[in-house]
C-alpha cells in the first residue's frame, strides 16, 4: 500500500487526500490546526489519519500542500526526515502583493528552489495547474476530465504518484523533468490570474485533451 504525508489541510490537501484515500492509499493529514485536520479527515474516511504540523512523517510520498512563502519553514522542520522520500510541491509561487509576478528565478522554478534544498529527496511538481474544486469533483467545469501534470527528473517518483492518482479516479500525465516545472507554474500563474479577474471560474481552468 502507497503511503502519503500532506502537510497542509486546506483546500488543496483536502481534496488530493481524498483522492489518495480512494486509490488506497494510506493517508497522513498534517497541519497546524488540530481541531481542523482531525476533522477533515474523519470526513474522508478511516485511512486517513490526521496529526499535526511538526508529527514524524509516515509517508514515502510527502505532498507540500501549502503557500510556497510556507515551504521554507516546513522543509527546515523536516529536513532529516525527507532524504529517499517522494516530496510534491503544488506551489505557486506568485508575489501576492501585485499578483503580476512570480517570486522565483525567471530561468526557474519553486520545484527546482525546493530541490535544491532537500538534495536527498525525490522532488516532483505536481497538482499546481488544478484548482481544488476540478480534484474534488474529477473534471473541469463538466467539459473533461481533470489531469494532474507531473514533472520531475526520477522516473519511478513520477511513476508512484500517477499510479495513486489514477487509482484514485483522476487523470495524471507525465510532463517531463524538473525543469518543466518552470513552464508548469507560468500556466498555474497565468489560471489563477484569469480566475481573480473573474475570467474563468474556480470550478474551471485549463484541461489536456488527447
């Protein structure tokens, strides 16, 4: 059985927990809520078990569900614990003060920031092109079927988590190495401004059509 650490019980955790506890997946649910956490997961069923920001970290795939300014915090926490393991960043990493600007390096990415300071672990980027309510609901405004972009450099990484994600009901494609990550945040960018704007929904957003 795949097992899967989500630091971060907003939204987006929620919503990937729930489709990791469908593919049969065992589920660990982490944040700094307590009372919250414990219960989103009793909603989600009994594979998922919550705890709280800072618990040692039970799963081989560790999923950062959080605002990328989080992440720094959070890997200097669990540092130790994430040499081998699988760790997904779901960021966006936008400047919300003007909402027109990425706060990375234009010749990078948060993926490859995070990478670089988690050298032991497998990093992939994952789930930053979806919208919380296209997971939850499997598909993209009723028009297709959601699809989970992947990119990383390790093959069996990628692998593990497509296979939970498909297994839990949801489209996954491989979208090459790390360094796409890049192109993949300049899309999650582009998607939430159009969505602030209120040009498009967030029950919407972009799909891959075969």
């Amino acid at each position: 059985m795949t097992s899967i650490s989500i630091i971060g019980a907003g939204n987006m955790g929620t919503a990937i927990a729930g489709i990791a506890a469908t593919g049969g997946a065992s589920v660990q649910l982490l944040a700094q809520d307590a009372e919250k956490t414990a219960a989103a997961a009793a909603a989600l069923g009994a594979s998922v078990v919550a705890g709280v920001a800072g618990d040692a970290l039970t799963g081989d795939i560790v999923i950062l569900a959080l605002p990328y300014p989080a992440v720094a915090g959070v890997l200097a926490q669990y540092r130790g614990q994430l040499d081998g393991k699988i760790v997904v960043d779901i960021t966006n990493p936008l400047d919300f003060a003007t909402f027109d600007s990425l706060v990375v390096p234009s010749d990078g990415s948060a993926a490859q920031v995070i990478a670089e300071a988690v050298p032991g672990a497998r990093v992939l980027k994952a789930f930053n092109t979806t919208f919380a309510a296209t997971l939850a609901t499997g598909g993209v405004n009723g028009v297709a079927p959601t699809t989970v972009l992947v990119a990383g450099d390790d093959a069996s990484a990628k692998d593990a988590l497509i296979s939970v994600l498909v297994a839990g009901g949801v489209l996954a494609v491989d979208a090459g190495a790390l360094k796409r990550a890049r192109e993949l945040e300049a899309l999650g960018f582009l998607q939430l401004t159009l969505a602030a704007a209120g040009t498009t929904g967030w029950t919407g957003g972009f799909a891959l059509v075969k």
